[in-house]
C-alpha cells in the first residue's frame, strides 16, 4: 500500500472515531438532561388543559419520526436543539 493512500485512509478512520465520540458526548448530555420519564409524568409536566391521550399521542409519533428514546420525551423537548431535527 502506498503512502499517500494510507495517510487517507488513517484520517477516515480518526474522523470516524471522533465522529463517534462526539455522538455519545452528545447523548450522554441529552439523558443527562432529559431523564426517563413516564406517561403519567410527562402528562404532569404538561400545561393546564392538554389533552393527555392527544399528548400522548404527540409524544409516540414524535419518538417514531425521530427515532428517540420514547421515555426520554419531555414537554420542554425542543426539536432542533433537543431532539436533533434539523
């Protein structure tokens, strides 16, 4: 194998170590910050009058869409910074 092409082939390789690192980073703050909470808590950091079957609701296709830990969905979930939407 030539030299210039291992040199490239060791930068991919660190790019997606970092790129790996920088994801569980970045998960690990999401859970620290969005513990899991259950149904009945979410329903309760809700606002006065939600409907909570339509929260409920809310919460499974946001989870499903998104491909998010169901359990770790919370009211105050942002869905760019949060929920990475982009």
């Amino acid at each position: 194998m030539d030299t210039p092409l291992l040199g490239f082939t060791a930068a991919i390789v660190v790019f997606i170590v970092m790129a790996s690192i920088f994801e569980w980073v970045r998960e690990a703050e999401h859970n620290k910050r969005f513990p899991l909470i259950s149904d009945e808590e979410f329903i309760r950091r809700c606002g006065p009058g939600t409907n909570p079957e339509i929260a409920i609701k809310n919460r499974r296709i946001i989870a499903m869409q998104l491909n998010v830990e169901y359990d770790r969905i919370h009211p105050s979930s942002r869905f760019v910074e949060d929920l990475h939407a982009d």
